[in-house]
C-alpha cells in the first residue's frame, strides 16, 4: 500500500474504533434474529404474501427459503431511472429460477438535478437524500426480506439507498445500475453553446435544441458528475457487479447483468452460499477506496459529502482532511467531462473501471482486502462481463488504455494528484476541485461582490457589471439556509468573464456541482452565514485570497475587526422557505449539520465525534500542520 493510503485508512479506523464497534454490534444482533419471516404471526405474514401468486406463497411459507427485497428509485423523469420500469419482472423471473421470490418492497422519491438546476426544487435536492434513506427504511421495515437489491443511480439517490440500507447493514445486498444514454452532442460543443447563450450570442431555439440533443434517451447523462461518480463509487465499494456501471440500457449484456444481480442477492444467503451481509462490505477500507476511484477519475465535489454521511451510518468517521491527504497523492488518471473532453460511455470503452481499478491496486492506491459481493478481494474487479453463447461471463480486463486521451496508467497520470484540496483560513473552512482548472487560474486574489441570491449574479452580468477581476461571495445559500442548492448555472456566465481574461472565482456556503468545471469555487464553506460564519461579514470591496494550491482562504485584512460587523440575515431566506413544497423541509433545515459532517440530519455518530481532528488536536502526521483561524 502507499503509505498516506495506509496512514489515512489506520487513522479512519482509529478514530472509528468506538463508533464503529457500535455499529457493528447492532448489525450482529438484527443477523442473529435468524430469517426474519419466522419472527411474524401469521396475520404478519398472511399480509405480507396476500398479493403473491400460490406459487410465491407457498415459498414463502417455507422460511428457509429466500426473499429478496427491491427499493426502487423508478420513475419516468428522471432519464437514469426510466429503464428500471421493466427490471422488477427480470427480477422476479430471474430469482424464481433458484426457488426463491422477489418481491417489490418500495419506491423512493427521486429527483431530478438537472430539471431543477436553478430553480426552487434544487433547493429540496439535498435533503431528497436523508429522505430516501428513511424511505428506504420504510420499505424494508416489514421483516419480510433476506436481501435487499437497490434500484438507483442519480446524485442524491445511490447516497440515500446506500444510508438507508447500512440501517440494514445484516442483510445481503446488491445495487443494480441502468447504464448510461447513448453518447450524443459533444461535451465541448454543449458548452460552448450554453456559454454563447449566456452572453447573448445565440437564443433560447439553440440552447434548447443543444440541450435536447445532449440529453436525449433514457440512460444517465453521459458526463462525469455525480450520478457516474456514484455508479464508480459504488462499483469500486463492491457493491455493483463488476464492469456493469456503464453498460447501456435495452442491451443484451445489461439484461444479463440485471438477472444476474438478482441471482447473486440469493447466492449471498446463507441458505445458499457464503453469508455476505452489507455491514462486511462497507467497511473503512472500502470507504477509503471510494475516495481513491473518486479522487483519481476527477469524481463529483458532492462526495466530499455523500461519503462523510454514508460513513456514518456505517459507524465510519471521514473528514475533509482525509480526502485532501489522499487527493496529494493520488494521481489522475482518467479526464472524462468537465475535466476533458470524453463522455463517459468514451472512458468505458477505452478501458472503464477495469483499467482504474488494474491500474490503482498494482500501484498500492486501493485496498485489495476487502469484501465485495464477488467474494474477497476487489481483484475480482479488473474483469469485465460479456456474453458468450447468450451466458454472461467475466473475463480479464484491459490492462492497457485504449485511448491515452482519456485514461492513463498511474505512473504516467495526467495529473500527480487528484485535484481536490482542503481550503482553510479566516474564512472558514470548504473544498475546491481543481482537476479541471488550469494553473494560471488556481490563484485568485481579487474584490469581493456579495451576492446573497444565485439569480442575482446573472443580473449583474447582464447589467455589464463583472467586467473585471472579482470574487463572488455568494452566501446564504447553506444547507441551514436554504437547503445548499446547487450553483451550476453560474458558470456560463463566470466561465465567460474567464474567458475574457479576467481573474474570477466563486465562493459559497452552497454547492456547486457534480460538474465542477473550469472556474476556481470554494464550496460547501462553513461554519455557513447563516449560521453567523464568516461569509456573513463580509462586504463588496473587501480583498480575498483563494488560493487553491496551497488550500488558504483568506480575507486579507490588517485585523479581525471585520469579523465584528453586523449581521444581517437577507429576507431572501424566509422567501425561500416556502413554495414548491419548501415548508415542508423547514425542520430538515432547522436539524442539518453542516457539510463536513455530511450535511444530513442523522445523528447515526454524535457531533462531537465528527468535528475535524486538526480542531480536536487529535490529528495524525498527515494532518497535523493545519490551522483554522475562522
């Protein structure tokens, strides 16, 4: 192993000792309760196989004998999703074949980014996350099932099944991906346009009809935001089939792997084969890998999220300082769009997630000791499925790229570190992903302009306003605040202003996006402004560092006074706690914690345990030279 990958895994489990341990033993005593349709009544069970056919009942009246749970994300929106309409009778076929049933537990909402981008939905998307976990909670909370298959890719909905199934960490547990869309208009050419539109070049007709021909079929959309970057988070975790993440859909190959995900759910019974609960699975050195494959694919900055509330609910303490250590010295070795020019059906073919995982364990980045639902050893994940003869098979994968453009080997990475860095200073505390950024523009320091509304930025712009070098601060936009919208419709309009030459960067207690692109953003800072973080008192004009190299934030001033200037919360806010069903998420907003600690409202690991270790003084030779002076 590399010794920062070891160091940063051993403090992980360190620090995890105890809550961990917690865990653990609830997951042993929920495993010890045996199958669990032997613990209904009668009346329990007669409900709970009244709508099965004779067959299905008669198996199920027979408790040693397996049912397989589905919780699906299906719905027609959401193009990702639209292809799990048919999987629930795959499925259910494809488990009768070995004498067990499949039954459909639930449905979990799930929303679409990149319908709501910009407008008042975006500001439920995060918190759609903690919602799915707990209706992933209802949908297993009959006690009927043995195993558990989770229908789910996009950007909040893989994190929430996978909080909301380690709740049921005793159970088998596969997660079972659609597959990408079709590649269709070029991701350079999609935002040329969408930056042509933005500065008045061209109309609303081409904007529409670039949009339409970019996202246009059922399938994931094909950049690397934060729905691929769950499908390779999950694969890498051990928890996907190996190489099935970016299989398209209505394929035979996909079919295959969709009835073999289903078959494998039983073959992880004890009845069946080797007992291999969720809770083996994810575990500190999967998560580690996670962070690993993310940091070195340019992976969505979501992450430095999803995975700290994931983590928790695994009794797993994660913090920034730990991904920031890892991305020094993880090299990267894929660029699929926004941080090239592939899609990502582009990066499947020239060697996919075989290749990465090939090249990181020969090169000591991933843990090969680990669980997956293959057996031990992620080894298991350098083989890439095909069909022979109409039967699904493994075979070695690429262990060369087929395409240097878009993935490379580990000793020759486009990058000697993984682009995501800890930003620290007067400021308080946030992440910025750099692997898209080009170097000359990983150093700004510049006026600030306070925006306290995203639609206010694009305003100025139009006004001709931002024709200069500045730093938009845009704040109140925290997950206490409003919920930590996405911002990604600022970059057309920043990432023009870029082009012309002026120094520009972002800086926000809000997200940005799974396609964090080529402008410097400081985001998910907090302690957040509403919260009376330093974001909070600062003012048009005062001069502010970000420096992404050296991961300082920093408003430059001759002393702290500026931090005793009022506070004045914009009335923005309460305007956008109602509407569009943003009421109902008052108490989600008033009960969050803040990013670094997921930004959930679980309390799966008290507060205190989650606080960064540099602020605890607890903090390994990895962290230990840090400061915070916020």
């Amino acid at each position: 192993m590399h010794p920062v990958v070891e160091q940063v895994t051993q403090r992980i489990i360190k620090r995890s000792r105890a809550t961990r341990s917690s865990y653990l033993a609830q997951m042993h005593a929920a495993e010890e309760q045996g199958l669990h349709r032997a613990t209904l009544s009668c009346g329990n069970l007669a409900h709970g196989f009244a709508a099965c056919n004779s067959h299905d009942k008669d198996v199920l009246k027979l408790v040693n004998q397996v049912n397989v749970a589905m919780v699906s994300a299906y719905n027609d929106m959401l193009s990702a999703h639209q292809p799990f309409e048919s999987y629930p009778e795959q499925i259910r076929a494809a488990v009768r074949e070995l004498g067990s049933v499949a039954q459909f537990a639930g449905g979990v909402p799930a929303m679409c980014d990149g319908v709501t981008q910009g407008q008042p939905g975006m500001e439920l998307s995060l918190f759609s996350r903690d919602v799915i976990a707990m209706a992933t909670a209802v949908s297993l909370s009959h006690n009927m099932f043995d195993a558990a298959l989770y229908l789910g890719v996009c950007d909040k909905i893989v994190p929430g099944l996978l909080m909301g199934a380690l709740r049921f960490g005793h159970l088998p547990t596969v997660f079972v991906p659609a597959g990408p869309m079709p590649s269709g208009l070029p991701n350079k050419e999609k935002a040329r346009i969408r930056q042509e539109y933005a500065e008045g070049k061209l109309g609303r007709d081409a904007l529409l009809q670039c949009e339409s021909d970019s996202y246009h079929s059922a399938g994931t959309c094909t950049f690397y935001g934060t729905a691929n970057s769950n499908q390779m988070m999950v694969e890498i975790m051990g928890l996907h089939l190996p190489g099935s993440s970016f299989v398209n859909p209505g394929t035979e190959l996909r079919e295959a792997l969709t009835r073999y995900a289903a078959q494998q759910a039983v073959r992880l019974t004890a009845p069946n084969g080797r007992f291999t609960p969720l809770y083996e699975i994810v575990d500190e050195k999967s998560l580690v890998n996670a962070i690993v494959a993310l940091l070195s694919t340019g992976g969505s900055t979501n992450h430095t999220m999803h995975i700290i509330a994931i983590a928790a609910a695994a009794g797993v303490i994660i913090n920034w300082q730990d991904f920031s250590d890892l991305s020094d010295v993880v090299p990267l070795i894929a660029r699929v769009y926004p941080n090239g020019e592939a899609d990502i059906n582009h990066f499947h073919a020239a060697g996919g997630v075989g290749y990465v995982v090939r090249e990181l364990l020969g090169s000591g980045f991933l843990h090969d000791d680990v669980m997956t639902i293959m057996g031990q050893g992620l080894s298991h994940y350098t083989h890439e499925p095909f069909l022979e003869n109409g039967q699904l098979v493994w075979r070695d994968g690429t262990a060369t790229s087929l395409d240097d453009n878009v993935l490379r080997p580990a000793a020759t990475p486009f990058s000697a570190n993984g682009g995501l860095k800890l930003l620290k200073g007067n400021l308080g505390r946030g992440v910025i992903k750099i692997s898209a950024v080009a170097e000359a523009n990983r150093l700004v320091e510049a006026p600030a302009i306070v925006f306290e509304d995203q639609d206010e930025v694009a305003a100025a712009f139009k006004r001709g306003e931002l024709e200069k070098d500045f730093i938009a601060v845009v704040r109140y936009q925290g997950p206490n605040a409003i919920g930590m919208p996405e911002l990604h419709k600022l970059t057309p309009y920043l990432g023009s202003l870029q082009d012309k030459g002026f120094k520009v960067a972002l800086v926000t207690d809000g997200r940005m996006s799974g396609a964090s692109g080529k402008v410097p953003a400081a985001i998910h800072v907090w302690p957040e402004a509403r919260l009376g973080g330093p974001l909070a008192h600062v003012q048009d004009g005062d001069l502010i560092r970000l420096d992404a190299n050296h991961g300082t934030l920093q408003l430059l001033a001759s002393d702290n006074s500026w931090l005793q200037r009022p506070a004045t919360e914009p009335a923005v806010v309460a305007q956008h706690g109602m509407g569009m069903g943003r009421e109902l998420f008052g108490p989600m907003r008033q009960q969050v914690n803040e990013a670094e600690r997921g930004a959930t409202v679980f309390s799966f690991i008290s507060d205190e345990h989650l606080v960064p270790d540099e602020l605890t003084g607890d903090a390994s030779e990895a962290g230990r030279n840090t400061e915070v002076e916020a």
